[in-house]
C-alpha cells in the first residue's frame, strides 16, 4: 500500500514581541501535528517545512524529515505552490497532506486517517476542510500539481486541483476542522477552552495577553442572548451556533473566499458593516451595534479589505488584542479604539474567530470542547 506523505508548512518572521509571542505557539501547534500525523497510520513520511532552524531540528528530534525552505525550490522568497512541487518532485511523492502548522492544532489522528482512507481509493480526489479557502488539503495523485500554476498561497490549490479533473471531497464541518490558529484572538480561544496539544498548551500559559473574550462570557452565559457575528461566516457555523446554543443570532456574511480569490488585494471586497461605518463612523457604529447585539465578533480583515487597507500584521495583531494605543495605521487604531470602549463587548479577529473560533467556543460553553489530543 502506498502510504500518505504529510507535510506541515510553518514559517515567517516576527518583527515584534506581539507576532513573536504569537509565532511561538504556532511553533508549538505545528510539532504537536507532526506527533499525531505520526501516529497516524497509513501516513509517511511526515515533512516539516519552515524557514526556522530551531524548529526543523526540534521537528527532525520527533522523526520528522524536516526541510528548510531555504534549500527547497522556489523556497527563496516563500512561494508555497513551487516549494510543495519541489518536495513532490525530489521526494517522487504519490499522495500528500498538506496544511500550515495552526490549521492543525485540533485535529486527531482520527481525522488524519479520514483523510487517508479518501486518499488511498485510487480515485483522483482532492481533499479539503474548508470548500473556499482550504489551509488543509490532501491530494491524489500528488503529480496532479504539475498540471496547474502551482499557487503562491495554500487557500486556492483546492478550486485549481478540480480545475485539473480531481474531485473534490469535503471534510465534515466542524470545531477540529475549522479552527486556525492564525492570530492572537484564536490563541485565545483556545486558551479559555484549554484546547490544543501538550506544548500549545505550555505556550499558551505563557502568554500574559488579557482577553477581550473574558467581557463577552457575561453575555454569552445568558439564555436568549443577542450576539452579533460579522465577516467570512459560513452556515455550517450557524447552523451548529442554533442547534448548540440559545442565543439570537445577528449574522453579517460577507466576502466569504475573499483571500483564495484575491478580493482582498485587488480591491473587489466590499462590506455592508464597512459601508455603515463609512457613513456613521467608528464610535456610531458600535454604539449601533449595542442596540443589536450584546456581544459582537467581528472578522476585521474584511472591513480593512473593504477600506483598501494593507494592515501590517502587527497592527491586525494589537488590534484583536484592543491595544489601539499600539497600532500605527490611523485609520485602524480609531476603529479599534471605538471597539476597545464600546458599550457592548466586541471581539476582533479573522475568519477562523467567526468559524471554528465560536464553534469551539459554542462546544466548550456547552460542555463538549474537543482538547486536540495529547
């Protein structure tokens, strides 16, 4: 039987203490998912790829093949889609796993073998956890990658794979698939759900970031509570918020697959909340939403999409974490002030806060939060 490669993609740089600390957990959530992929069976080799020497070593202590970017084709500067053929290639790889190293921080090994069992009918099939921006994603056959323009992002190989005549399976929606741990309000999360692995866990203690999560707990305890959700909400998320909590639900969904299909740099995104605060400005429009709602999270990459905005990291970053006093794009730090002294609790992150984000949170507000495995 031909066995599964794994491989988890985990780099970037940290100019600042916010992104380092950040950084380091999803070091730690990336050697926590090369463990498992380990034990999983009908998976091998398993690939660490990373432009961080400390953790290709700590990956290569666990039995992991770890590859430096810096010596994998189209590896100088990051290119994910000439990096991953170039693994393909050297490695003469059949079928392959893919995924970065905080799409992973909840996933099982029973999920992996879901996967692996897909893969290993034969068929041409491509396989992903989220159908319009997928950051995990198997594949067969893996040379399938050579009959398209290997993409410069993960978030698009899916569509491109059903370009090239794979079909396309699905995985079952839910906290493990889609969570990612891309910013410090999904660290968060996971740190009041006391989710993830042994060393995310160890990481996450860590951190001395206080939580604007812990304002909103109030609300969300409440039977019939008004929350509102804003961003890349998907109804499989809505759908479990209905059936798990009772809460009344004020859902904006808005630019769904907005970074796969490049709405966000070629100026197409748009957003309804966007245009309201266009008009209203940052303060009114919070002070609005408390008529609405009496909690809010908020996927604000759209709403900087929607500005035309190019929000450093460090800037999105302290803006999750409410420090407008440390954000230097004007613009961003008067709404992330107006956010910070809302009269309703008001939650920012991205698209994984407003998918597996609540949905964990849901799970764990209901008794039933996945742990992520040892």
């Amino acid at each position: 039987m031909i066995q599964v490669a794994a491989l988890v993609f985990e780099g970037g740089s940290a100019p600042s203490r916010l992104e380092q600390e950040l950084l380091e957990v999803r070091h730690a959530s990336a050697l926590d998912a090369v463990e498992r992929l380990q034990r999983t069976p009908g998976i091998g080799p398993v690939f660490l790829v990373t432009d961080a020497p400390g953790l290709a070593e700590k990956a290569a202590a666990l039995g992991a093949e770890a590859a430096l970017t810096s010596s994998v084709p189209g590896g100088e500067p990051f290119h994910f889609g000439r990096c991953l053929a170039g693994l393909i290639e050297r490695w003469r790889l059949q079928r392959v796993i893919c995924l970065g190293g905080g799409a992973g921080v909840l996933l099982t090994p029973e999920d992996f073998s879901g996967m692996v069992g897909v893969l290993e009918t034969g068929d041409p099939v491509v396989v992903v956890n989220n159908p319009l921006s997928a950051d995990v994603l198997g594949f067969s056959p893996a040379a399938a990658l050579f009959r398209i323009e290997p993409p410069a992002e993960d978030n698009f190989l899916g569509f491109l794979l059903m370009e090239a005549g794979l079909r396309r399976v699905v995985l079952p929606p839910s906290a493990r698939t889609g969570f990612d741990l891309d910013t410090p309000s999904d660290a968060l999360v996971l740190r009041l759900c006391g989710a993830g692995g042994p060393r995310v866990r160890e990481a996450l203690q860590r951190l001395d970031w206080p939580s604007p999560l812990e304002r909103a707990l109030g609300p969300l305890r409440r039977r019939w509570a008004e929350v509102v959700v804003a961003g890349r909400v998907g109804p499989a998320v809505v759908a479990h918020l209905n059936a798990r909590m009772e809460w009344r639900l004020r859902v904006f969904s808005e630019e769904r697959g907005m970074k796969a299909l490049g709405r966000d740099r070629d100026g197409r995104a748009v957003s309804l909340l966007g245009f309201l605060e266009e008009r209203v400005g940052p303060v009114a429009l919070f002070r609005l939403l408390s008529r609405a709602g009496e909690a809010a999270f908020i996927d604000s990459r759209v709403l900087f999409a929607h500005w035309g905005r190019e929000v450093s990291q460090s800037d999105r970053f302290a803006s999750d974490l409410g420090r407008w006093d440390e954000v230097s794009d004007p613009r961003v730090r008067r709404f992330t002030r107006a956010a910070a002294e809302a009269p309703l609790p008001v939650v920012l992150g991205g698209h994984s806060l407003v998918s597996g984000g609540l949905w964990l949170l849901a799970d764990w507000l209901g008794g039933a939060a996945p742990r992520g495995g040892p």
